[in-house]
C-alpha cells in the first residue's frame, strides 16, 4: 500500500506542481532533448510511442555506468547482472525486461532481451555485458520488440550506440583509480583523413584485484581431497581472489561522409579478458537429502526402488562411501559406487575409490565430509581453491552503407560479422573439495545481413520502414561438470548451427496534428541444427545397477545384472539402462544430428494522440517470440529422444503518455502495460536430469513513471518507479514437482508464484546540481538513490538465493575545469555497503547452494581530459 500511495504522489506531484514551477523565469535551462533510433530513424525519444529508458554519454559517465549491467539501477522494471548461476564471468548478461528474460548463458538457451550493438544483434549472453567506453547513447526498449528489432526480443531491446567520428580533429583521456587497486585507462581520438573520410580509435583497459579472498581450510585432511587437475576441466587456472578484472578493448571507426547521396562506416572492435572467476560464495549444504545411491533396497536379483528411505543423492553418498567400513558398503551393495572412479573409456580421469577411507585405521588418508564446516558468514572469504577463470576473446567488423535514393527514400545496409571464444571456470562449492565445479568452453560466430527502405510520403505524414534481415550463427559449447569428488564427471561437447531469415515492416501515419496510427509486423523463419556428446565419465549409473567390477571398469554388453545370475539373452547393459550410444557406452545424449524449424509472425498496432505540441498518450497491441531449442545439461540417459522445447510467446498492451511542460523544465512519462506470457522455458526434472519444456504461463502487469525536473537553475532531478505483478497462471505438473517446496530449501513454485529476477517496486531518485563559479568551471554533486524490493534469484524460490529489499546510494562530486578541458571526479558506489545475491545456484544433488554477491562499497578518483 505504500508503494501504491509513493507512485500516485509522484505522479500528483510531478501534474500538480506544475503552476508553482511555472512561476520560474522561462530563461532557465531546460531539459535536453534525447535523440533515438528505436523506430529505425532518428527521432526525439519523448516521440516515440513505446517506453524507453534513455541515456546519454554524459550521463553514463556522470553515474559512473561502465557496463550494461550497471544500468539496471535506473531504469524501472528493468533487471540487468553482470553473470549467471554458474557462469563465473561478469562478462555474461542477465537480462530481464517486464519479467521477461534468462539467467542463463548455455547456447541452448537463447536471451529474452535482445542486445544490440550500432544496430548488430549479439547473440550471446557470452560477452553482452559490453564495456561502455565510447557510447553515444544506450536506450532501453520495453516490451516485445519483435516487428523491427526481430528474434528474442520478446522481454525488450537494449541498443548501444557507439562514438561516430568526428570531422575535425579532437579527443578526451580518462584515468580511474580506486578500490582493489583498481587502475582504468580510456581514451578516444577522432582523426579527419580527407575532406570525406574521418576515423576515431578508442582504447580502454582495466585492472582491478578481486573482492572476495580465498583462504585455506584449517585442517591438514584438505590435503587428501583430489586436486581439481585429476578430474576434467576446460582450463586449470585459479588465484587467491575472485570478482576481479583484467581486460582491454578496442574500437575503430572509418566514416565516409562527403556531403552527398553516401555516406558509409566501417567498424572494427576487440576485447580480450582473462580475468579470475566471478565471485562465488558456499550458501549453504545438504548432504542428507534421500535419493537412490546407497539405498538398502538395492538387492540382486530385484527392482530398484527409487524411494527407498536409506538412500542419498550425491552429497550423502560421498559422506556414506568414506565413513563406512567394507561390511556396510556390501550390506548396501555399494562397493561400485565407492569404488574406483572413472571408466576404462576415459583412463585417464580413473582414480581410487572413496571407500572406507576414514576407517580403514590409516588417519593419513582421511578426508573431509560435506557438512557446514566449510560455511563462512563474511560474504567476502571463501575456502575454495578449485578452478577460477574467464578468459574472453571477442572481435567483430561492421560496415553500414547508406544511399539516399530522394530527399524521400533512403537505402541502408548492415552487414556484420562477429565472434567470441570463451573459456570459464568456477568453484562453486567453496571448499577445499571438489564438490562442485564447473567449468565451460564456448566458440561462437554469426554473420548478418540487414536492409532498410525508409521512406516518407503524403507531405511527411507517412514514415515507413520496410526490411529483410538474414542470420546465421554456429558454435559449440562444451559442458565439464564435477560433483561430489568425482561421483559425477559430466561431459559434454554440444555443436550448434541456425540459421534465420525475415522480412519486416512498418507504418507510421499521421493524417492530422491530433491523431496517428502504427502498424507493423515481422515474419521469420528459422532453421536449427544441434548435436548433443553429454556424458558421465564415472559411469555412475552402471556402478549403481551393478554394472561394474570392482576396478571400476563397466560392462555394457554384459547381461543384465538385476536379472537373476542364472537369466540367458537378457539385454546388454547400455541397453537396458537406455544409454543411446553403444560405441561410447558412457554417453547419455542420443547422437547424430537434431533438427528443428520456427516460423513466426509478429505484429504490431497502435495508436497515438497529440493534443499539444509537447504532450502524446499512445496506445499499442504487439506480439513476440522467443525461439526453442534443446536440452543439453542431461545426467541421465533418456534413450533415443534428444528433449527438445518449443518458442516462448508474448502478447502485451500498453498505453502511455509522453510530456514534455513548462516550456520543457518538466518532462512526464508514464505507461501502463500487460502482457500474456505463454510457454515459458523452465527446468523440469526427468529422473536426475534437468530438462527445459514450455512447463508454464504467465499474466505480467505494472506501471512505469519516469519524471525529469529543472526546477532552478543548476538543478536537475530525475526520477523512476517501476510497478511489476509478474506470476505464473499455469504450470505443468512435472514443473511443480520439480520445484515443489522443500521446508528450509526452498518455497517452491506453484499457479500465483512470482516469477525471478523480477522486483514489485524499483524506485530511483538521482538528484544532479552544477554551481557555476567565477573562474567559468563548476562543481558539479550527483546522487543516485535505488529502492528495490525483494527479487528470487531462481525458479524454484530456493530461500538462500532470495534477494531481500535493498537501498542503495551513489554519489559523487566533479570539478570541471574553464572550458571543460579537464576535470576531477571523486565518488563512491554502495556507499551503505548494503550485500545481496545478484545470482545463484540450488543443486541438490551435490547438497550445495552458491551464489555471487554484489560489490561491496568502493571509492574512485578519475581524472579527464579532452583535447
């Protein structure tokens, strides 16, 4: 109720106190004007009828945003982190817009939100949270954003628009120092060639030392744990610290511009990263939880009862396999199990067993259980000393081609190629075991081939842009996944190949001063190609049906070994468990190549009335889609079906008003928005595999308020709320039980449920003031004050990724120099040095909980220059 009540004062207060500013001198300063190019041509945002958070160079730099992910504070309903559950890199983006997004980065899984770079898809997630070193503007498109900006862009659209070179010669240096040793070097020149021809480089490079610090474990049975270089990894490197950076970047412009019917740029950038993992912290541990390993009821010659009551998943197996001696491992028919692990097809990861070692009357060999021990309340310490890299190479050329045909037709091309190659590691356990880790390789190039036709007839009155856009993308991405020393060894190698085709259009008309009217639509086609290796190096399942000898070796063309000893002509082992490949008996995804196709039309409606100059209320009806794809992360066997999922669909209508008053010292905008949101993509559990299905719908419903103010002189106050009700309408059953409530664990999902990473309320309130002095510099002070409410990190609710409701505070104070030749700033972010968890993982099988905090409060000292 008293959100409700501070967004309906906002709004009265922002109409109703009007007259009083009204009385200030007309020769004030007043708001600027915000250019855009949501609608394929540049236009002033207060025009554009859809709802965009909008922001310029200045004000990047001024509230000290470096990445995308450092916008989600100020735009409402909006939520943007730097990382995924298990990413280990800040270099991948979460993104989500009006509920609607991924937390995720595996190639299977596309975004939500599409990202777009000088008006180049990125694909993704890998290598989406871009650095912002030379950005003219960023603008945050809501809702569905299918018609002109295509595939995935169903949660919304965010464009960056980078520095264009200038025609005369001119630049700007920056040098940041501050907390962690951090040193930030950016510069940007702009170099005219010919009369027509001009160019602009810009370089930028970090170097920041981690937050969170890893310490050894104070117990000398650390040491007995296998190093993490036994098991399979996609590199080996660690350190001391985690959250930290090291990258550079680069970016190039030619621009050809005459003064006639072309003009052309050409773009080049690069970014290298090789930096430590993300920072990740041990949440919490659940080693007791029943499962099938170990169980009592696993007998010869009998069915294996899956509920049986004396059995654990991997975390209690591993305590069970140390701590018993050889009588109860056989009591249990678990000499397999916590026998040697790994396989005769993978030699070289087969090491001893776990078991008895606790028992066996050697305390030299002793290893450490899971249990609570290795919990630390100081989010920024960690016993982890397994894997802890990002390493990211990304590069990409452009060249964009305009022709104007008329003072009334344009041409213009975009033809892009990029590509990524991705190596990260992260130790999720925080332990000095290896009980979950994680790490991943990913290799990624699309190339794309966009054209416009714009055009204007009837006296301007009609805009019209219409398109054909072609996209293929291939790359492969390969999974390696440790749980429980070793009593789990996924790996998987995944190759991916689509291929996408579309034609768009749109019409704006506007007959008279008063009324105008939007119609658009985009059909696309695409084509997907996948092939799945999953496999479990330890072949866990074969020891646990009794698969396996006693030095670990399977034996998948053997009989049977739940049918009676004396049984002949049962089936072999590989093929009564449903393993798909008989020439690697260890694989659990069915191979050869999997084929799918998407068609899709996206259209679009509106409305807009003008009743002044300064004041438009718009309406709108629009569609979206977000492809399907494949699972990839199988632990399990699921015989000769590759489970795939279907696209994601979203039906919004929204209606707003966009203002601009008192000679333009007050600017207004508001939208109200609901969307039906259909086959969402969840994880659904089929026996211990995690499997994404369209498991469920949803109504998504809120209110957006953006107020800009210049009330005097020097004083500028912008301000946002966001109101959101984003819950599940529908869910399958498989969905539910797997997400069902588990007392202490997690609260679950269920039809009414909230949907993740989405707050009811984000307020922001960032008040700006200039004092000009005698000597023509200023002083300039920022605030940014950011109320957000409770977020669920995850879907299945898991009470230790919950995100309480936080405030956070920035603030900074800038020296600008005469002429603005250089300046000095000094500020702080997190000033409250208020924690909470950006992401985070619940994996019950490996009884772990894990997650990544934000950064804790941190000053700066930048000094710039232009020149």
């Amino acid at each position: 109720m008293r959100h409700h009540l501070l967004l309906c004062s906002a709004a009265a207060f922002a109409l109703a106190g009007a007259p009083a500013m009204a009385q200030q001198a007309s020769s004030e300063p007043a708001i600027g004007e915000i250019v855009v190019t949501a609608q394929k041509r540049s236009e002033n945002v207060q025009n554009v009828p859809i709802a965009i958070s909008a922001f310029t160079a200045s004000a990047l730099k001024e509230r000290s945003v470096t990445s995308v992910a450092s916008l989600s504070a100020l735009a409402p309903n909006v939520n943007l982190d730097g990382g995924t559950p298990f990413s280990g890199s800040s270099a991948v983006l979460s993104a989500t817009i009006r509920g609607i997004g991924s937390d995720d980065f595996a190639f299977n899984i596309d975004p939500g939100v599409g990202i777009y770079l000088d008006g180049v898809y990125l694909a993704r997630t890998v290598g989406a949270n871009q650095d912002l070193p030379d950005v003219e503007r960023v603008e945050v498109l809501k809702g569905p954003q299918g018609t002109l900006f295509g595939r995935n862009t169903i949660g919304g659209a965010i464009s960056i628009v980078t520095h264009d070179p200038g025609k005369e010669f001119k630049g700007s240096f920056d040098a940041t120092t501050g907390s962690f040793n951090m040193v930030k070097l950016r510069a940007t020149v702009d170099v005219p060639l010919t009369d027509g021809l001009f160019s602009s480089l810009t370089v930028s490079g970090i170097n920041r030392q981690g937050f969170l610090k890893r310490i050894p474990y104070p117990d000398q049975r650390a040491g007995n744990s296998d190093s993490y270089t036994k098991f399979a990894n996609a590199d080996y490197a660690n350190g001391s610290r985690e959250g930290g950076d090291n990258s550079v970047s680069l970016r190039g412009k030619l621009k050809w511009d005459n003064g006639g019917a072309i003009t052309a740029t050409f773009t080049g950038d690069y970014t290298r990263q090789d930096s430590p993992a993300q920072a990740t912290k041990l949440l919490g541990v659940f080693p007791n939880v029943l499962g099938p390993f170990a169980g009592a009821n696993h007998l010869p010659g009998t069915a294996f009862d899956p509920t049986s009551t004396t059995g654990y998943l991997f975390a209690g197996l591993y305590n069970f396999c140390i701590a018993s001696t050889p009588a109860q491992i056989a009591a249990r028919n678990a000499q397999a199990l916590c026998g040697p692990r790994g396989t005769q097809y993978n030699p070289q990861y087969q090491m001893a067993g776990l078991g008895s070692v606790n028992v066996d009357g050697n305390p030299f060999n002793d290893r450490l259980p899971w249990d609570s021990r290795f919990l630390i309340a100081n989010p920024d310490l960690s016993y982890a000393n397994g894997p802890s890299f990002t390493k990211l190479t990304a590069w990409g050329l452009g060249g964009t081609v305009q022709a104007e045909v008329s003072p009334s037709l344009t041409i213009k091309s975009i033809t892009a190629y990029r590509q990524t190659n991705w190596k990260g590691g992260v130790d999720a356990d925080g332990s000095p075991l290896s009980f979950l880790e994680l790490s991943f390789t990913q290799n990624q190039w699309q190339l794309s081939q966009e054209l416009q036709l714009l055009g204007r007839a009837f006296d301007k009155k009609l805009n019209y842009v219409l398109g054909a856009y072609y996209f293929k993308e291939k790359g492969d991405l390969h999974d390696y996944v440790n749980f429980a020393e070793g009593l789990l060894q996924v790996d998987g190698p995944n190759k991916f190949n689509t291929e996408n085709w579309a034609l768009f259009g749109q019409i704006d008309f506007r007959p008279s001063d008063l009324l105008g009217f939007t119609a658009g639509g985009r059909y696309t086609q695409e084509r997907k190609l996948f092939e799945g290796g999953q496999q479990d190096l330890n072949g866990g399942n074969y020891k646990l049906f009794g698969c396996a000898a006693g030095d670990g070796t399977i034996a998948p063309y053997g009989s049977f070994p739940l049918a009676p000893p004396v049984a002949a002509g049962g089936p072999p082992c590989y093929a009564a468990l449903s393993y798909p490949n008989p020439a690697n008996p260890v694989q659990v995804y069915v191979p050869g190549v999997n084929r799918k196709s998407f068609s899709n039309f996206s259209p679009k409606l509106g409305v807009q009335l003008h009743p002044s100059r300064d004041i438009m209320i718009y309406g709108s009806w629009s569609k979206g889609y977000k492809t399907g794809g494949w699972t990839t992360r199988l632990t399990n066997p699921q015989g000769n079906v590759a489970p795939d999922f279907n696209e994601e669909k979203a039906t919004t209508i929204e209606a707003g008003i966009k203002s601009s008053l008192l000679d333009r010292h007050l600017q207004v905008n508001m939208a109200a928005f609901t969307t039906a949101y259909k086959g969402v993509q969840l994880n659904i559990q089929i026996g211990t595999s995690p499997t994404i299905a369209n498991a469920g719908d949803a109504r998504i419903k809120g209110l957006e308020l953006e107020v800009v103010a210049a009330p005097v002189r020097g004083l500028t106050i912008n301000g946002a709320v966001g109101y959101i009700d984003a819950h599940y309408t529908s869910l399958l059953p498989a969905a539910l039980v797997n997400a069902s409530p588990i007392p202490g664990i997690q609260a679950g999902i269920y039809v009414g449920a909230p949907l993740p990473k989405t707050a009811n309320w984000k307020i922001n309130v960032s008040p700006r003031y200039e004092m000009k002095l005698g000597n023509g510099g200023s002083f300039v002070v920022l605030g940014d004050w950011t109320h957000t409410t409770e977020v669920w990190n995850d879907i299945a609710r898991a009470l230790l990724l919950r995100r309480p409701t936080n405030d956070m505070f920035n603030a900074s104070l800038t020296y600008n120099a005469p002429d603005a030749k250089w300046s000095l700033t000094l500020g702080g972010t997190n000033l409250s040095d208020t924690r909470y968890l950006t992401s985070g993982g619940l994996n019950i099988a490996a009884g772990t909980a894990f997650g990544t905090y934000n950064r804790p409060r941190e000053w700066y000292l930048r000094y710039g220059m232009k020149f």
